[in-house]
C-alpha cells in the first residue's frame, strides 16, 4: 500500500514538472527617445531599458523616432522581461482607431 503511495506521488510529481508556468505579462508603453550611445530605449514613464532586437531594428527605430511633422507616429513597444531584467525586443506603430460613421435614422 505504501508503495502505491509512492508511486502515484512520483507520477503526480513528473507530470506537475512538466508543466509550463504562464509567460510572463508584457507590457506595452510609448517610446519617445532612445540613447544610442548605451543602446537604450526611453520610455514615456521615463524608464531607460536595453533594446534586445536586431541592429537594424534599432536603426529603423532610431529613423522613425527622427521624423518630425505629420510622418511622426505613435511608437509603441513590448516591455518583456530578459535574462538582466525588463528589456524592449520590438516595437511597433499602433492602427489607428477606426472610426464608425453613425447609423442613419430609419424612418
């Protein structure tokens, strides 16, 4: 009976060991500066953390942050958390809300 015991204990315990924990939240914030020196992203609530994506991620990114006037849009980005802490790893420029003409009357 004991062994049993053991046994259904030792399968309760493999199976909960392969089990994967949800991943983590993201988190996502405006970019409104980066530090190309450090390869830092700033953030609208004023954090500085590292840009984990690609060279040329960061290049694009750096371009977009440059446009001024109307090409100027809203750059978003996913706030993960990396081997070293929270890290930015992509970005991305929100659709813009659609806007639902108002329904006519029926008469």
């Amino acid at each position: 009976m004991k062994k049993k015991r053991i046994e259904q204990e030792q399968e309760a315990m493999i199976t909960w060991e392969k089990t994967e924990p949800p991943p983590p939240p993201k988190e996502e914030i405006e970019i409104v500066g980066i530090d190309q020196d450090q390869r830092m992203v700033v953030l609208s609530d004023e954090r500085k953390l590292p840009f984990a994506g690609a060279d040329e991620l960061f290049a694009s990114l750096t371009e977009m942050l440059a446009q001024e006037g109307e090409d100027k849009k809203l750059i978003m980005c996913t706030v993960s958390e990396g081997p070293d802490g929270p890290e930015v790893n992509e970005f991305f420029t929100p659709d813009p809300p659609q806007t639902q003409e108002p329904a006519e009357p029926e008469t």
